[in-house]
C-alpha cells in the first residue's frame, strides 16, 4: 500500500515527489532488466534519460543500493547489481504468505470480486501463448494475485506483501517458463478462482502454494543454470 507523509497527498513538497517517482522509475528499470547487470549508473546520464536533476538520482541510487539492486564498485562506479538472489528471496516469502491471504480471501470475496478475477483470467489466456504478450501477461498475472491479496481483510499482511510487490513477478520471470508450462500456469488460475468461488479457504491455501511452488522451482532452476542474465 502506498504511502505519502501526512494525510494529504496534496502536503507533499514537490522535490520529495520527484525524488520519490525517480526511485520507482529507476527501480523498475532495473527490475525489468531494461539496465541490466553490471550496467554503470552515472548520474548526470540518468538525470538526462529521466528527465530530473542530478539529486533526485542520487537519492534514488543510495536507496537501491541499500536494497541491494545497485554496489559499488572499488573504482566507485555504481552499477546494476544482479537482482535475482533478491526475487528468489521475495518469491519464497511469497510462497509462505500468499496461499494464508488466498486462504483468507476465500472468506470474503464476493461474486463481483471474483469476476474481475476471471475478467483478468480471460485476457491472460488470450495472451498466453503470444511471445510478444510477456510484458502484458507479466503485468495481468501481477494484478490477478494482488487482487486476491488485497482482500485478505489483514493490513499487515497486505502491506508486507506490498512491499514485496516491485520484486515479485516481473517479465524475466514470466520468459523463463517454456510455453506448455506458462500455459498450464495460467490455466491454474481458473482452478484458484473456482476454490474461492466455493468459498472453500483449505483448498484455496493448497492451489495457490501448489501454484507459487512450481513458478518457483522454474525460477530457481533458471537462475542455477544461468538462463536469466
């Protein structure tokens, strides 16, 4: 859940504002691996690409690097550290909390909730098999478990996960199913859907571990065998 200082969005100073939309532009530019790793980061050539001054840039590389997605190196030149110890980390807290707010969810989901689920499980099976789709079914796979997610009824939860959410499924990860696989993933969807349709919260939990489970198994053997960059 996003949070801004004070009650009001409108209080926010305008250079926290900028500082704050050039971290998520910059975060997402490295999760995305549009800069991949090892990439130099030097701030007047971001500054430049994004469109802010110099500060902005800098703030936003000290928070990446406290999150561990930028290091410096002995030269001190910042650069596009490799991200996925910190996905695979990420995905594996997924696989603990998630099926518990699916579990949840189950509770108290209503029939229109759960037809926005099977609006966005529509659109996925369209894309499923189209390569040039990854970036869109990435992004629809995203909202599908956040929606779930988000009616839980357990802010803590929620906001753990949310924080999570940058790190959690992003288009690399998506590439790394063979197309059989990312079909047969997308479909399981259906299956979540039908155990919250039913209301039936344990076998909820036990589809969406089963789920998390294999994508992270898929992930963790491309990251061993070197097939993500």
């Amino acid at each position: 859940m996003t949070t801004t200082r004070g009650n009001d969005p409108e209080s926010v100073p305008e250079n926290q504002k900028i500082s704050d939309g050039t971290y998520v532009h910059l975060r997402s530019m490295l999760v995305s691996s549009e800069l991949g790793i090892g990439t130099a980061l030097t701030e007047q050539r971001l500054a430049q690409q994004l469109g802010v001054s110099r500060t902005p840039i800098r703030e936003a590389l000290s928070r990446l690097s406290a999150e561990g997605l930028v290091e410096t190196r002995p030269n001190g030149t910042k650069v596009v550290a490799d991200l996925w110890p910190k996905v695979c980390d990420v995905f594996a807290i997924r696989v603990k909390l998630e099926p518990w707010a699916a579990a949840l969810a189950s509770q108290r989901m209503t029939a229109q909730d759960i037809e926005s689920l099977r609006q966005l499980q529509d659109r996925m099976e369209v894309i499923v098999d189209d390569p040039s789709g990854i970036a869109e079914l990435s992004e629809l796979n995203q909202q599908f478990h956040w929606t779930v997610v988000t009616f839980c009824g357990n802010t803590p939860l929620i906001e753990t996960l949310d924080r999570l959410r940058p790190y959690s499924v992003v288009p690399k990860i998506v590439e790394q199913y063979a197309p059989a696989v990312r079909h047969e993933a997308i479909l399981e969807h259906r299956l979540i859907i039908d155990g919250l349709w039913r209301r039936d919260a344990t076998e909820t939990e036990e589809l969406v571990r089963t789920h998390l489970d294999r994508g992270f198994d898929t992930l963790k053997n491309a990251v061993a065998t070197a097939q993500v960059p």
